[in-house]
C-alpha cells in the first residue's frame, strides 16, 4: 500500500473518485427511458409483420405479438390480385405523386430560403413573418378555398389536385433559409460575382450544393408528407384508378362496414407493402446528410 501511494505520489496520478449515487440512478433512468421508448416505436411495426404473415381467422384467434400459420406468399398473391390488381395502380400513383410534388416543392423552397438567406431587401422582414404566421393556419381550414378554385380551374378529379399543392410548403422555406444562411458564406458569392457569375449560376452551381444536406431534408420530410397524405386526395380524387394508397387501404376498410366483407388482412399486407419506398428512400439519401456531417467538421 506504502509502495502504491508513494508512485501516485511520484506521477502526479489523482486517486480514483467514487462514482456518485445520483449518477447511477441518473444512468438507469436514462436507459430505462431509451428502453420504453424503442418498445414504443418498434411494437406497432412488430406487430404490423407478424400480422401481414398470418391468414384471416388467425389475425383474430392467435397472440397478435407471435406467429401462426405462415400465409405471407398466400397474402402477397391476393393483395396484388385482388381486383385486378388496384393496389399496384394505387402504388404507382402514390409513387407519382410523391415525387412530382416533393421534387417541384424542394426546387422552389431551396430557390426561396436561398433568396431570403442571401438577399438584402424590402419587405424581407415582413415577408419572413407571414411565412412563420402561416405556420398557425390549419391546413383544413384552406380546404374549402381550395376545392373551389380548383373546381373553376378544372383540376378536380386530376394527378395536379394533389402535385400542385405539394409544391409550396412554408416550413420548408423558413428551414432552407436557416440552412443556407449556415451552409454558405457570404464571402464566397462575392468572389463569384466578380469572376463575372450571374446570379443564376451562383445559386445552381455554388447555392444548391452547398445546401444538398437541407435540400435532401427538405425532399425526405416533404416525401413522407406526401407519400401519407390522406385528407387531400379523400377531397379532391373521384376515381378509383386516381387514388393514392392511403385512400385505396381506407376504402378496403370501410368495405367491411358497408359490405360486411372483412379485407383487415389485406390492409396489414399493404401497409407493410407501402413502407418499402419510404425506407429505401430514407437508406439511399443516408450519404447527403454523412457528407453534410463531414463537411461541417472539416470547416
């Protein structure tokens, strides 16, 4: 002990502390909390595959949480089948939509939080603020007005009733105008100009990489926004061949009210179905936000 004490002495090494008992506890209740919070979030979705797996009679006699009797081929096959195929055409329109809109929508936020980050202008202030108050604006509330100029603009019933709207998004302004404001010196559009770029040039060439972490934000948020929608083409779609997947799964649920034909296991196939474009959306962006990451530890 002599000998310990005396090199602890000797290195400068100071003795060990004692770990607290309110950072034990502290510890515990964080992992407790992370613990709940991954049941939470990974339940429903355990649940939605084990149930896509099972036949009709057993999603309602077996434990919902295990497997029973393996039918996912069985259920695959109906799914695609079942009415010659709607819930294909549901999925490319859902496919189309989703992108057209997201895409236009990223191209004219981007575009506008460039302009209001780079720009100094009248009217800059007041305009930020009506983009932050439309923030407080139900978005039911402008469903009425809506249906009725599309009405007289004869977009009822067509893909543009849902692509249109997508376009325009107030959060995914005021988001890329923080991010550029961020992401891009001032300094370098300055040298730009003086090489002689126009301003055009500056925001394709220099703007819209710099921001392609936010922008691909902007397009993921926007894309699971639309890729959900519900409310939109319930309103503005007539047609069955035009609905979106949401829209089709509800009316398979709602045919067991009206019909007393019971399609549950059909609407748990599809929606394990219709996750599968969000995910490998969300895998294949991953590198935008890796490079937005290493881009800020290297500046």
């Amino acid at each position: 002990m002599t000998t310990t004490l005396d090199r602890r002495t000797v290195t400068g090494a100071a003795p060990r502390q004692p770990v607290a008992p309110h950072s034990k506890r502290t510890k515990a209740t964080v992992l407790f909390g992370l613990i709940a919070f991954t049941v939470y979030s990974v339940a429903p979705v355990w649940w939605l595959i084990v149930s896509a797996t099972k036949g009709q009679s057993d999603l309602y006699t077996t434990n919902g949480l295990w497997f029973a009797e393996f039918r996912l081929l069985d259920n695959f096959r109906e799914l695609f089948t079942y009415q010659d195929g709607i819930f294909l055409t549901w999925m490319w329109n859902t496919v189309v939509y989703s992108f057209a809109g997201t895409a236009g929508m990223t191209l004219i936020c981007v575009a506008c939080g460039y302009g209001l980050a780079m720009y100094r202008f009248r009217g800059r202030g007041v305009m930020m603020g009506c983009i932050i108050g439309s923030f407080l604006v139900p978005h039911a509330l402008l469903t009425i007005p809506s249906f009725l100029l599309y009405t007289d603009l004869r977009m009822i019933d067509t893909p543009w009733a849902i692509i249109v709207p997508s376009f325009f998004s107030a959060f995914s302004v005021y988001l890329a105008k923080v991010y550029a404001e961020g992401a891009i010196p001032h300094e370098l559009l300055e040298a730009a100009r003086i090489d002689g770029a126009g301003e055009y040039r500056m925001f394709f060439v220099i703007g819209a990489r710099l921001m392609s972490t936010g922008a691909a934000t902007i397009f993921l948020l926007g894309f699971v926004g639309s890729w959900n929608s519900f409310f939109g083409p319930l309103v503005y779609l007539r047609s069955q061949d035009k609905w979106t997947v949401m829209l089709g799964l509800y009316s398979w649920l709602k045919v067991k009210v009206d019909n007393s034909t019971d399609l549950t296991g059909l609407v748990v196939v599809g929606s394990i179905v219709s996750l599968i474009p969000m995910v490998a959306l969300m895998v294949s962006m991953q590198r935008y936000w890796r490079s937005g990451v290493t881009l800020g530890s290297l500046k």
